[in-house]
C-alpha cells in the first residue's frame, strides 16, 4: 500500500540515513550525472575516429553508478551490416550487408538473421560465420563467437575480456526496428514512466542482437539474442535520483547480502534487479520516487522478484513472454533463494542497513550521516577517467579514421567543436586529451622526409601535431619528440629530451587505464596536486601513459621498425627513454654511456603480457646491437613465450641473429 507523502525534518533517522549511506557508496545526483556526460562523451569522440563501427559504452559504470567491483563494458557495432524486420524494408541500390530478423515463437527473445543480399566487406564477420540451411542462408552464433577468438582474448558468452577481465567487448550487429515481439511496449498501459519522448527515441534506435543463444539450449547455433542495452542504457539516464539510488541500492544488496550465500550464489544477477526496477518504476506513480521513500521503493522491488522468484518467472521488460529465469532458477533452487530474499524483507530498514554498511552501529540515531566531500567528488571522477581513457581500437577490430591522414583534421575539428560546445571545465578538459592523443597518431602519420619534396613543411606539420601532443599527459608527447630529433638523426637533442622525460617520471604518478587504483594511488595522487586545478593541469604533472606506436609509425626508430611492420608498438616510458638514449649513444660512439644505458633498461612489474612480450623483444634488440646476441636469444626467447599479444615481429627479429641461434629457437616450439 502506497503511503502518504513524507517530507525529512533534521531529526528524521533511518530513512535519512539509508539514503546519506548509499550516496555516500554511489555519489550524489551530481556525481552520476557527471559520469554518464563523460561515457556519453567518451563514445562521441571514439566514434569519429572510426569509420563503419559504432564503440557504445554500456553496463553500469556508462549508467553513472561506480560501484566497487564494476566492469567497463563496450559494445562494437559492425555498422556495415544492417538487420531489418521485413525484406521490402532493404533500400536498393545494396550498400550493407543486408540480415531479415526471423523472430520464433517458441523462443521470445531471441532471432535468426537470414542474409538477404551482400555488400561491403564485414567487420566482425567473415564468409565462415554463414552457414547454409534448407531454409535459407543464415548467420552463425558459434561461427562468429569462434571468429572473435582470433583476437586473442578469453571468451565470456557474447563478450570478449581482456586478460584483467575487468573489461567486456560484445561485438554486434543493429537493427533499426524493434523486433515485433517488442512492439507492445510502445503501446503498453503505464503511469508516466518512461516519457514518450524516451519511449520515441528507444522506437528510432531500434536494437542490439548479440551472438548468444537461449541458456536451456547449448548447443545452439542459429539462434541470437535480441538486446535493448541501449534502450536500457536511455531508461536508467531518464531516472530521477531515486530511481538511482534505489538501482544502487539493489546493487549493492546483491553483491553484499544474496551473493555472500554459496547456496543462492550467482542466480541472481545486476541485470534482473533492473529489471524488476524498469517494471516497478513503470507501475506506479512517479511520485512515489522521493528520498524520504527510498526505502520503500526498495521493497517494492524486492517484493517483484519474491513473487518472479517463487513462480520461477522473471518477464524481459520489453517482452514479456521472454522468461530470463529459464536455465538458471527453477523449483529445484528457487526455495534456497526466496529464503534469503525474505529474509532481507523481514529484517526490515535497520537490519539492510546493518548488513550494507557493517560501520553503522544499531543505535543508527546516535550515527553521523555520510557527508561527500567536493574533493572526494572530483577525485572519483578524475580516477574513473584514467581507468576508462583507452587508446583507439585495436586494428584488427576496423579500420581508424586516423589511418588516412587525408580526413585526420576534420577529426580534430569535429573534437574542438564538441570543446568549444562544453560547458564543464572537466569536459573541456577530456576533450583536450582527445584532441592531444589523435594528434600524437597524426603525427606519426605523416609521411617520412625521404619521401616528400618540401622538408621545410613536412617539418612544420609534424611539430605542430607533437607540440599538440605533450598536453596528453607528463611524458608521452616528450617521449614522440625525442622519438622525432632520433629519427631526424639530432641525437644530442633527442638525449636532453629524454633526460627531461627521466627527471618528470616518479613512482607516485598515476598510470592510465589500470582495473583498479588502490587507496595509495589515491592518497600519492591527492598529496602532490590541489584537487581544484584542471585535469589537463593534473595529467600534465602527475599522470604518465605508456608509449604508443602505431603500425608503421615514422617516428619509430629505425632499428625497432620491424616492431610496427604489423601492429602496434607499446612499452613504458621509462624503458622506452633509456632505449633511445642507448641508441643515441650507439650512433655517437659513446660506448660508455651507451653499456650504461643498457643496464638501465629494467622491465617494471605487473605488466601484461602484451606489454612485457614488447618490453622483451626491445631488451633483445638493445642487447643484438651491443654485440650480446646469447643475451639478444634469451630476451627474445622469452617473449616468444608470453601467453599474450606476442609482438608478430619477433621471429623476424631471430634473423638478425646466428645459425645457431635460429636452430635453438626452432627446437623451443
């Protein structure tokens, strides 16, 4: 029964306190708010850098709630393809990969996607993942799943991971139209919410479909899963506050109370909590979505999914007759859960609370309420960047706008729009990353002096893109300059730069794109910066990246250029300095200096194998050219063994070595 209207006075307790907690664990209207703006803006300049896929940001980080323990999803959308409801839908003259949706009614959810005509070269898929039926030409769920694996990454159902497994890739097509099975959701009876602004807008995108098929059926290979991830993705921007807090708090209640049981472990996930949220928020008055009900909301929730629960039912929010417990909750393990759930519904208010947050004392009158600091704030907000601030795509993955240097400005101009049009300084500022990263790429993309007439120019371009590019963060764009004067053969310039770039490295700097930065990373970064300075300012002193090469980089040196024949080249900076300055020393004829560079070139813990097999194959090639080819063999060797993104190079970098050497080699695999 719905209750009347509270309003909070100074002494209110509980009510009060529940919400000030779970703000205090996902933030404030503000903070959410500030992270979906910034996963919005993050795929919008991704995006430009990449013709034919589609990067959108997905799960519940992109959702605005950074919960300890939350993933970094993306999903890829192979926009060569087109998936479309009927086949008279199909515009000629044929420019896509056209794909008809065939919905089954024994299977709601889930579709086949019969290939209707052929177009332009696929990005995700390949002439094997299409298999031949007696109904027809269609698209293999297995065949593309078994595609992706040539990436080189675990496989998790739909998504590829990283070695971290911290981040999620699904790669997928689009349909512009919502599948027939979804279109009674358009017409549904509701209270005032989703708007019908939003429900338009999820109408105009259509959906996602995934390679995945129905759990109760393994080995299925047809058969593809409908996703409204960015429908869902729209629903969750369009909540007020506490619809926020009330996903927060489900969140935080299944990974701190129902997965803590081994015997419910798992049946429940993120995804049905929403769901029950979305069919909730939808039954009853807006209204009812206050801070001072919060709690209330709550049990409405958990009420839905003890009733899904004990009918071993739980209804898709856009189709209904899609039953997401099949395969996973059933009479045999429903009773195990339905007694934790009522558990948490009989304990009531103080014992969630107990629970959620063990600091919390009984007398919860007596407990001062949570308080958010503004430099709290802006410190999840800065780290949350770091950890999301991947490079560009993988080249095996589409083809960069950054490969063809013809359209690389009007990238750079489409990313000082989006600047100019900001108005957070936070923003401005990720856009000026942006805008520094592409130019680093630009730079080495400009075609080498050999082979261009007017060198004065050429010059000019390449340091106006590197200029550009020491904004990125403390070392990276320097590292490229030095790389520049190296390949230019102004080695005594590349040397003080390099220095330079020694003298800023420091082991309290923050390092990009890390799963997770512990409470020291934190504590170093806050103690060296005053939190009311710009990022750009903070990147400038306190971050350092790794060094990129691209395939084919003309800043790279020459004695690493087999490195780039195929793929990109990255390595720590530290490494990478004392390797140039090894080099420069080689050409001058220092070898005194040059035997001390080498000792320098140590190799950093807790590097991925990627980035070790690189690290390795440039502490061979050093070793090669100081005359040490035993030593040059056993670097090589062993990142030839690296379990991961070993460099393509490396066998090529055996040549170099002796007869010998080679034989031994071919004995090892």
């Amino acid at each position: 029964m719905i209750t009347q209207h509270l309003s909070w006075t100074e002494n209110d307790s509980t009510e009060n306190h529940l919400a000030k907690n779970i703000i205090g664990t996902v933030g404030t209207e503000i903070d959410i708010r500030n992270r979906q703006l910034l996963f919005i803006l993050h795929d919008k300049i991704h995006n430009a850098n990449y013709s034919n896929i589609t990067q959108i940001s997905s799960g519940s980080l992109a959702e605005g709630l950074n919960l300890p323990g939350s993933d970094l999803d993306i999903m890829f959308v192979d926009d060569v393809v087109n998936v479309t409801r009927i086949e008279r839908n199909i515009k000629h003259p044929i420019q896509r990969n056209e794909f008809v949706m065939e919905t089954d009614t024994d299977h709601p959810g889930f579709t086949r996607l019969r290939l209707v005509a052929g177009g332009k070269k696929m990005n995700f898929l390949s002439n094997e993942c299409i298999v031949n039926t007696q109904s027809g030409i269609y698209l293999s769920t297995t065949n593309f799943v078994n595609h992706m694996k040539q990436l080189s990454y675990p496989i998790h159902g739909p998504c590829i991971s990283d070695t971290n497994l911290t981040l999620d890739m699904a790669f997928c097509l689009r349909s512009k139209y919502l599948p027939y099975q979804a279109m009674p959701w358009t017409l549904r009876c509701r209270r005032q919410w989703p708007s019908n602004v939003i429900i338009d807008r999820i109408m105009n995108y259509g959906c996602l479909i995934v390679p995945i098929g129905p759990k109760i059926m393994p080995s299925c290979n047809l058969l593809w899963r409908i996703s409204f991830s960015m429908a869902e993705k729209q629903l969750v921007h369009s909540f007020n506050f506490t619809q926020l807090l009330c996903y927060g708090l489900l969140k935080l209640t299944l990974k701190r109370i129902v997965n803590t049981n081994d015997h419910v472990k798992d049946l429940l996930c993120s995804y049905l909590l929403k769901t029950a949220l979305f069919w909730v928020s939808e039954e009853v008055d807006i209204d009812m979505f206050q801070l001072p009900k919060l709690f209330i909301c709550f049990s409405l929730c958990l009420n839905k999914l003890i009733s899904w629960v004990n009918n071993c039912y739980c209804p898709n929010y856009f189709i209904p007759e899609h039953n997401m417990f099949l395969g996973k909750i059933n009479k045999y393990n429903n009773k195990s859960l339905l007694s934790v759930l009522n558990s948490i519904k009989n304990r009531g208010i103080n014992g969630l609370m107990q629970n959620l947050f063990p600091s919390i004392t009984c007398n919860i009158r007596n407990c001062p309420p949570y308080t958010k600091t503004s430099e709290q704030s802006i410190l999840m907000l800065d780290f949350l960047f770091y950890r999301i601030s991947q490079p560009m795509l993988n080249a095996n993955l589409g083809k960069p706008s950054i490969a063809n240097i013809k359209i690389i400005h009007k990238v750079l101009t489409y990313i000082k729009s989006i600047q100019n049009s900001e108005s957070s300084t936070f923003n401005i500022d990720v856009c000026k990353y942006h805008y520094a990263t592409v130019s680093q790429y630009t730079a080495q993309r400009l075609t080498s002096e050999k082979t261009i007439k007017n060198k004065y120019n050429i010059r000019a371009s390449y340091h106006r893109h590197l200029q550009a590019g020491i904004t990125k963060d403390a070392v990276m764009g320097w590292l490229l300059y030095a790389s520049f004067y190296y390949v230019t053969k102004q080695y005594n310039v590349t040397l003080r730069l390099t220095e330079y770039v020694l003298s800023k490295c420091s082991p309290h700097m923050v390092t990009l794109r890390k799963s997770y930065y512990s409470e020291a990373d934190i504590y170093n970064y806050r103690h060296h910066l005053h939190y009311s300075i710009s990022l750009n300012a903070k990147m400038k002193t306190a971050v350092v990246d790794e060094v990129r090469y691209l395939r084919q980089s003309s800043l790279i040196p020459n004695e690493l250029e087999l490195e780039v024949e195929d793929k990109d080249f990255q390595v720590p900076p530290i490494l990478m300095s004392h390797c140039l300055r090894f080099l420069c020393y080689h050409h001058i004829g220092d070898t005194l200096n040059r035997q001390q560079a080498l000792r320098h070139l140590g190799i950093p813990h807790y590097l991925s194998d990627y980035v070790l097999s690189n690290c390795l194959t440039l502490l061979g090639v050093c070793c090669e050219i100081s005359g040490d080819k035993d030593a040059a063999f056993h670097y090589y060797d062993k990142a030839l063994k690296c379990n991961d993104g070993v460099c393509s190079s490396d066998i090529k970098t055996f040549k170099h070595l002796n007869q010998s050497c080679i034989a031994a080699v071919n004995m090892s695999f």
